[in-house]
C-alpha cells in the first residue's frame, strides 16, 4: 500500500505567504488600537465623559373609562415622582442618610427600594417615591443642587374620581412585578410601569395603554440634563365606554351598603350589563402607589375580603332560584304539566328522610305557577323524586350553569354543577338518590356565581335566548348566544308563576313595584341544617341567618332589565334581597320608563 | 464509512478555540443588551450548541462527498437568493431573511461556504501554476453571482465578504498579471459606475465619512466617532465588565452585532483585546496548517479559503471600528450575536477541521 500525495508545494508556499500578510495586519490593527486606547487614551475618556445622553421614557396617559352616558369613572391627573441615578451617587450611604431624613423614609425602606430594580443599568432612573405631596416637591426642588443624583418627574397618574364606585369592575393599576415582565417580553413592559391588574383595568389593558414617547436629553457626568436632542410626545390610550349606568351602579352599592353580597343589573337582549355590584368595595385610587406594603396588607387581609369581586367569583348554594331549572326541567320532560298539582303537608317523608318544606304548616295542594309562587320545596322535591341526577345536571348546564359566562373581566368562576360522574371522580362514591332531592330545591352541592343567576334570568326573560354579558357598550362582539332548544310555551309557564311571585303575594312580593311587570324567584341557602341553627341561635342568643336571594327581570313582555341581588346571611330572600331589588326596579323605572309607559298611570 | 482511526483525528485544539471564542462573544452579548432581557443570550447559547451538533455531524462525512454535491448545492443557494429577491419578505429594509420558526436564517451566510465548495471542486484538479483565461473567468464567475445577488437584497456588508473568497483564490491559484489588470480595471469602472447609480446615499456617506470623520459628529460619522470614543475611552485595562458608558449608555450602534468588539474595547482595554486577538490569529493557524497538511488539492482550497473567509471578516470588522475601512454591515465571525453568522463561521471552520482529520488517505 502506498501514499501518493500530490505536489503541492507551490499551493503551500503561496498560503504561507498569506498568513505572514494576515499576521501583519494583525499587528498594524493592534497598532491602531493602541494608539487610540492608550496613547490618546486621554481625549476619548474626556470625550466620553461629556458624551452622556439619557434616554427617558414619557409616560402615555392611559384611556379614560366612561359609563354610558359618558360620566368619567377612571381618568388621569398629573402627579410628582422622584426618582434617583444611581450613576450619580458620590457617597451611598451618605445619600441613603440624607435622603431617608429628606423624604422621611426609613433607611431599610429605601435601600429595598433601590434594590428592586439593581438588574437594571445605572443609568436608568430608579424610582425611590410617588404621588408626591406639593410640600415634598417644594422641598426637593430647593435642594436641587445639593443632590445632582435626585431626578423629580411629573408623570400621568390613574384616577378614580368616584373613589370605590364600581372599584371591582374596573379594577385597578400596579406596578408590574419583574416576573410578569418576563413572563411577557411582547408587551415590552418597563420596569416601573404601572398595569392593569384586575377587572376591566386588566382585561383590556393593551387597548388603553398608550404608546410611550421618548425624551433623549444630554447630561454631564452628574447626570444634571444640558440639552434637549429629540422628543417623541407619547400617544394617549384609547378611551373605552361601558354598558354601566353610574346611577343604578351607585344606586346598588347604597342598597348593599354595610352588607356582603353582590348585584348584578343587566339588559336580557343585548348582555349589557348597567351594574355590577360586589361588597364591601375599595378604593382603587390607594393602589395606584409603587410601594403601598401596608395599606395593601390592610385590604387584602380584611376578613370582609373587599377586594374579592362576589359578583363573579363568590360562589353559592343557589337555593330555591333553582327551582326555575326544576320546572323547566320537569316541563320538558314531560313530568308536569302547569295544572299537575303535588299536595305540601309542611314535610315529605322519602328514601327514610324527613325533608321539610320551609313553611312548617305545609302550604296544600299547589300547581306549578303556584308552588313558585310559595316556593313551595314539597313541590320540588315531588319533581326531582321522579328525575335523575344527570338530567337535572343536563338542564342546569344548558341554561348556563357549571361554566362561565365570560363577561369580560378576569377571574371569573365556573361554579359547580354536581352529577353522578362528578361524585365518583371527586369522592369515589356513587350519587345517592337522596341527594337528588336536596338539589331539587337548590341545595347540595350545586354552586352558581351572581352573573351566572342573572344569564338564566336574562334567557329566562328572552324566552330561551341565551346571551353572553358584556360591560362594553356596543361590544361588537359575539354576544348572542345559542338559543336553548326548548319550546317558548315552556318558559312563558314559569315565567307566570315568577310574575305571580311578586305580583300576588308570593315570596318575592317585596320586588313590588306599580307599573312595572316584574317577574321574580327568590332563594334562601341553607347554610347549616336547621338543628344546628337552632343550637347556635340557643347558645349565642342570635339567629344564624340563610344568604338571601333574588333575581328578577321586568317587564313581563319584552324584558328591558334582569336584576340579580344576593346579600351574603341576609335572611330568607324574600326579606332582604327581594326589597332591595325592588329598590333597583324602582330606581330603572324613575330613570328610564317614560311616565305614559308606565301601566296603570 | 467512518473510521476509528479518522475519528481520532479531530482537532480538538480548533475546536477548542471556536468554542472560547464563541464564549467571549456571548459574555460580551450579554453586557450589550443585558437591560433587554436574557432571551438573547440564551438564544445565542442555544444557537451555538446546536452549532457544535451540526459541527459533529458534519465532520462524519468526507469532504470529498461536499465536493462532489457542491454544484447541485451551488444552484439551488442561488435559486433560494433569487427567490429570495422576489419573494421575500423585508426585515430591517433587506430581503435577506427567511423565518425559521423561532431562529431567521440569512441563506447569503451560508452561500459563502457552496461558493468555497465549488471553487475547491474547480481547483482540485488543476495542476498549473498559473491560472488560464477559462479558469479565471469561471471562479469570478462563481463568486460574482451570489455576491451580486446579495448586494441586491440590498445587504451590502454582506456582499462584500464575498470578496476575500474570491482574492483569495486569485491568490492561491495564481493570477496572470494582465488578468489582475483587467479586474483591477473592471472593479474600477464597476466602483465608479456604482458610486454615481448603484450606491444608497448613506452607503456614499459612510464612505466620506471616513476620510472626513469628524465633520458631522450626529451625522454620517456618529458610529465611528462613538466607536472610537468607546475603544478610545477603554484604555489599556478597560472600564470593567458591563461598566463600559459607551455601550451601557447607548451611544454605540449595533452594540450586539456589528460593534461588539467596541463594546469589549471599551469594558476591557487594550489588554483584553490582546487576548481576543491572540485567540483569534491562533484559530487562524489552526485553520492554515490544516491546509498544509491536506492530503489533496481540494483540501488545501478549502482549508484556506475557510480561514480567509473567517479572518478577513474579523480584519474588516475591527478595521472599520476604527476607521480603517467603511463602515459596513459585518458581523464578527464567532462573536457577535446572530445565529446564520455563528453556524457559516462552525461550518467553515469544520471544513478545515475535516480536511485535517482525512490527511492520510489511502489508495
């Protein structure tokens, strides 16, 4: 075996000769760098020195939110931010001493402080304090000269003019946390930037942000602005227009004030929604603070839990409102017909259980327009005695129940719809047919938010046309929802025995309001069983109340407004939610029914 | 198939290098940008293991296979740069781009290593000292059209780097002297002509610039000036790592791609670029003694034109920030940021490192 190698000799030598010429450049490269970083080392450092531009962002105002009449419910006003380079500093700890003293911060606070943004460049202005008051600016302004490395800015700052109205559908603005800043590298947040956090604040946060605009500025070496380069002027947010009316929004929370519960006001033909109401409330305008450690403690460990929006996230029994979904369920299964009667001795003995009706003397023999009528429960457990679990859970689902009806905030729950396959998976235990029977009036382990019991009310009232709420005005969006495939007849016999119930002394005869066909279910939970009530009421001398319930929509023909109430331990709902519902009516109708509208007038 | 013994061969010193260097690149990326979020980093982390993979697997395969497909591969990279033109879509005012997912590759990076391919394919059997008429116009011919077919795009830096390829074959195959006369006078008439219709205003300005660097400080001389003032203000020790005010405070241009080596200038001095430096003219050896090794005359084009092709792209780039030559959209092979410049400059190297692993071929 032999190794034949060509003559490549010339090739070589000519290649050798190349990397002597590379070698040279090399070397005269380096001989240029040298030049410049070491013997003119000195007049490019005083180049560089008095070659400082900073670059600062101008905060765009973010888009005023305005009710349906335009009434301005989040706006801006402008507000003093001091900010410090860190690039600037002579002597740390002597500016930390200083500055703690100036601005009555403690050291440990404002060493955080500057500590939360040290990943970032130290040029980059650190914010130290916000919302500053006119004293302090007065103050800092005076001293200017005396601390080169102090930056006060005047920057656009949220505004809610209406303090807690509405708090929890608008939601509210906090500094975005450097995770959420990763976790988003599209939205090309700033450190610092104040965003949406909750409600619609949050939901259409992109849209109401503007564009930011840019200041390029020289400074010297201190950091002290010489002269202006260039300014891009920041582009406003755009504006968004709710379905709310701030009148019957206001109206609500004074109903509910100094109570737990929520109200929902929407219009069954377009999903609008004219209020949302959950309380206790806050005031959105105390968040809008880079550091609020306190006060937001403060707020989010208040047992009353204000920042908790109930309207859409508090979930509960919803108690004999359920008996809306039992009739139409029991209708269109053929089970009852309006004019089948059931017969209530106060009691009802099935499966070796005694279930009691609410009315202990029994309310007699009842049709269906009439049991919803009492809320009769002997009614209702008759029913659901004849029907299966997974029947029931079919007819709550297809009104809308156990999923959300995405309104467009963020958070909302599903709530619960309980059925046989859910009872094995969660507890590995078959459904009991007892069980049945308690669902049959609303209890159990069926779980409906607020919003939810208002969508059923509105396809209630639309006779079987779903729609999917909204806050916006005119939201373009898909809104109608499917229509629920049962026959209209179905719903106009439940629906009488809801007119009834407010209109010839039903339950929900507190909802009363002349000149306005109102049709309404109220609902009480049981919380415990009743011994256990009556124990504690013994004990503690005080009665253990039910939460109350009340959804309703009026008129009778062409429904123009569903108003859902729940008022957290507020008794049997014919008491407390029916009446302030009646309130909300009566407040709809001085508003928007034109006098000669009014029936009976 | 693949030898044990071949694969005992792989130079592991060059590859070595590529890797510190590489790892240089990446540290000083970081300083550059570091404000904008790590994602570019990892992105480049990510870019240059998959470079190392791609090297693996490319150096499984005999070069002389390359050889053999190179001029299938040369005609469909000018297709794809010709399809490119029509179809593409601009990104950064250049049709240069195609999108890959998550990764955009530039096909005019990676177009260099076909043309190196098929001028070592030319070459291999050609046995004079001097090039013929046919032979000349043929390798002009090769490099010329996908060059040209760049600077369309337009991406002139780009098109540029075509041209060490192609004087380094001159050089290498030998050229006549009226042949280098006749290009020397083509490229001027081609200058001229260019200058006066073919060249953008900036392009034009960027040129003037650098006989005349100071007349315009926020103007057309603004990057070099603020290069200068960042290697010169760097000093012997530097500024200290991501403490540089130059590149932390924004005054360089195209911190992480073009001007990188100002940025590693101005945080670690004269000193430090003595070892980016040292680093590089060692790879550069590495890569030329491969050539004098090779067992054929392929592999002593393809050693060399790879070596040429990455050293001359590092020339040019710290040469123009510093004023020595136009400034121009270069990458620094290895070092800068940018996926499609790290893979051509692996795969370049590879094929020194694969000329080298087959040096004792048997008959």
């Amino acid at each position: 075996m032999s190794r034949i190698y060509e003559d490549l000799t010339v090739l070589i030598k000519r290649s050798k000769i190349i990397l002597y010429i590379l070698g040279a450049i090399f070397l005269l490269v380096l001989a240029s760098y040298w030049k410049i970083q070491v013997l003119d080392h000195q007049k490019y450092w005083k180049m560089a020195e008095a070659n400082r531009t900073r670059e600062l962002p101008l905060v765009a105002p973010r888009g005023l939110i305005l009710d349906r009449q335009q009434v301005i419910l989040a706006d801006n006003i402008p507000s003093f931010k001091l900010s410090l380079v860190p690039e600037a500093i002579d002597n740390y700890e002597k500016t930390i001493d200083n500055l703690s003293l100036l601005l009555e911060l403690g050291e440990e606070e404002l060493r955080k402080r500057i500590e939360r943004y040290k990943f970032v460049s130290l040029y980059q202005p650190v914010v130290i304090k916000d919302n500053l008051k006119l004293e302090e600016v007065s103050l800092i302004e005076a001293r200017k000269e005396e601390f080169p490395e102090l930056k006060l800015e005047v920057e656009p700052k949220r505004n809610y003019p209406l303090g807690s109205t509405a708090a929890h559908l608008l939601g509210y603005l906090q500094e975005a946390s450097a995770d959420e800043i990763k976790a988003n590298p599209d939205k090309q947040w700033r450190l610092g930037e104040m965003v949406g956090k909750s409600g619609l604040e949050k939901q259409y946060n992109d849209y109401l942000t503007g564009i930011e605009g840019k200041l390029v500025e020289m400074v010297d070496s201190r950091g002290r602005p010489i002269a202006e380069i260039s300014r891009t002027e920041p582009l406003p947010g755009k504006s968004l227009v709710l379905s709310i009316d701030i009148d019957l929004q206001k109206k609500a929370e004074e109903l509910l004030q100094g109570r737990e519960g929520a109200i929902v006001i929407l219009e069954p033909r377009t999903g609008e929604c004219l209020a949302l109401v959950s309380s206790p409330s806050f005031d959105p305008n105390r968040f809008i603070t880079r550091f609020s450690t306190e006060e937001w403690l403060s707020i989010v460990n208040d047992p009353g839990k204000p920042l908790e929006n109930r309207a859409i996230r508090g979930m509960y029994s919803p108690g004999s409102i359920f008996k809306i979904i039992m009739a139409l369920a029991g209708l269109d299964q053929g089970l009852i017909t309006e004019n089948s009667t059931f017969f209530c001795s106060g009691a009802l003995k099935l499966y070796g259980n005694v279930f009691s009706c609410w009315y202990q003397a029994g309310h007699g023999r009842r049709n269906l327009a009439e049991a919803i009528k009492d809320s009769c429960n002997v009614y209702f457990y008759q029913l659901g005695y004849q029907m299966d679990i997974d029947v029931i859970a079919n007819y709550a689902r297809k009104m809308g129940l156990g999923q959300k009806t995405n309104l467009d905030i963020p958070g909302e729950k599903d709530g619960l719809v309980p059925s046989s396959e859910w009872k094995r998976k969660t507890m590995g235990e078959p459904w009991y047919p007892g069980e049945t029977i308690s669902v049959s009036i609303g209890q159990g382990p069926l779980l409906v938010t607020p919003i939810q019991i208002a969508c059923v009310t509105a396809s209630l009232a639309n006779r079987g046309l779903s729609v999917r709420p909204t806050l916006i005005k005119e939201n373009r969006g898909e809104l109608i929802g499917s229509r629920i495939q049962l026959p209209r007849e179905t719903f106009e016999k439940v629906i009488e025995g809801m007119w009834q119930s407010v209109n010839n002394h039903g339950t929900g005869q507190g909802a009363f309001q002349a000149g306005l066909d109102i049709c309404g279910k109220t609902g009480s939970t049981q919380l415990i069983s009743r011994k256990t009530a009556e124990k504690i009421a013994g004990e503690e001398g005080q009665v253990a109340k039910t939460h109350s319930w009340f959804t309703g929509f009026a008129p009778r023909e062409n429904p123009e407004i569903v108003v859902t109430v729940l008022v957290e331990y507020g008794g049997l709902g014919g008491q407390t939610a029916a009446p302030i519902a009646g309130q909300i009516f009566k407040a709809y109708r001085d508003k928007y029914v034109r006098p000669e509208n009014i029936k009976g007038n | 198939m693949l030898d044990r013994k071949i694969l005992k061969e792989i130079d592991v010193t060059t590859i070595l290098l590529m890797v510190a260097i590489s790892i240089t690149g990446i540290i000083f990326v970081y300083s550059a940008i570091y404000y904008q979020g790590s994602q570019y980093v990892w992105k480049q982390i990510t870019w240059l293991l998959l470079c190392l993979v791609v090297l693996l697997i490319s150096l499984m395969i005999d070069y002389k296979l390359y050889l053999s497909i190179s001029l299938p591969l040369y005609i469909f990279m000018n297709l794809l740069l010709l399809g490119l033109l029509i179809f593409g879509k601009k990104i950064a005012n250049t049709r240069s781009w195609i999108v890959l997912g998550p990764f955009q590759v530039q096909p005019s990076e990676l177009t260099k290593l076909v043309v190196i391919l098929v001028l070592a394919r030319i070459f291999s059997e050609y046995k004079e000292d001097l090039m013929s008429l046919k032979a000349f116009l043929l390798s002009t011919l090769v490099v010329a059209l996908p060059a040209t077919l760049t600077a369309l795009q337009p991406d002139l830096g780009t098109a540029l780097t075509y041209l060490p390829i192609l004087v380094s074959t001159y050089i290498l195959a030998g050229i006549k002297k009226k042949h280098l006369a006749v290009i020397l006078i083509a490229m001027l008439v081609i200058g001229l002509v260019g200058w006066n219709y073919g060249l953008k205003d900036y392009q034009k300005q960027r040129i003037e610039t650098l006989l005349t660097p100071d007349q315009d400080p926020r103007g057309a001389g603004y990057q070099l000036r603020q290069s200068k003032i960042a290697i010169g203000s760097g000093g012997l020790t530097g500024k200290g790592y991501r403490k540089g005010t130059q590149s932390q405070l924004r005054f360089l241009p195209a911190r992480h791609t073009d001007f990188i080596m100002a940025v590693m200038a101005e945080e670690v001095g004269f000193l430090g670029l003595i070892i980016v430096f040292s680093l590089y003219f060692l790879l550069l050896y590495r890569l030329f003694s491969s050539a004098w090794v090779s067992a054929d005359r392929a592999g002593v084009y393809l050693a060399f034109l790879a070596a040429m092709l990455i050293g001359c792209q590092f020339l040019i780039n710290v040469m123009m920030l510093v004023g020595l030559f136009p400034i121009t959209g270069i990458p620094v092979p290895l070092i800068s940021y940018g996926g499609s410049s790290l893979l051509t400059s692996f795969l370049a190297c590879s094929l020194a490192i694969n000329v080298r692993m087959r040096r004792f071929s048997f008959i």
